[in-house]
C-alpha cells in the first residue's frame, strides 16, 4: 500500500463552514489521505486591532478637523439676513 497524504489544515478561527466540517470528516474517514496537523491563525485577529489603532493615530488630525468643523458650525450658524457689503 502507498504512503497516505499528509495534510495540514490552517484555520482563521474555531469556527468553519459545514461544508469544511464535511470535507474534514471525509479526509479522516479515508484510507488515501490523514490530517496531520491543525494550524490556527490568530494573525487576523491582532492584525485588525492593530490596523484600528494606527488608522486612528494616523488620521489624528483629520479627525480633529472634521470634529472641529462640526462643532464651529453648531456654535456659530449662518445668518442668512446677513449681508456683505
């Protein structure tokens, strides 16, 4: 008998698709193939809080313009009766 395939198998978290539960069960139960190895990759989720953090520090200043720009126009409203001469 020939050597089965060694499979490895990388998840982004504990949860997969019934779909991917199957084909898991399927490699598994056969005789060609074993899982050999279950890799979670927790790079995703630290990746995210990362990219918020430096999105907020990068953008400091716009956001502080747009939050600036806001509160001047509720301060100091338009007079439409106001004419220029």
């Amino acid at each position: 008998m020939k050597n089965k395939l060694r499979i490895g198998i990388l998840l982004d978290s504990d949860m997969i698709t019934a779909w991917s539960y199957k084909m898991l069960e399927e490699i598994k139960e056969s005789n060609y193939a074993e899982i050999v190895v279950i890799v979670q990759n927790n790079a995703i989720k630290e990746k995210k809080k990362i990219n918020i953090l430096k999105k907020v520090f990068t953008n400091f200043s716009s956001i502080f313009f747009n939050l600036y720009n806001k509160l001047d126009k509720k301060l100091y409203k338009p007079n439409p009766r106001c004419i220029f001469t």
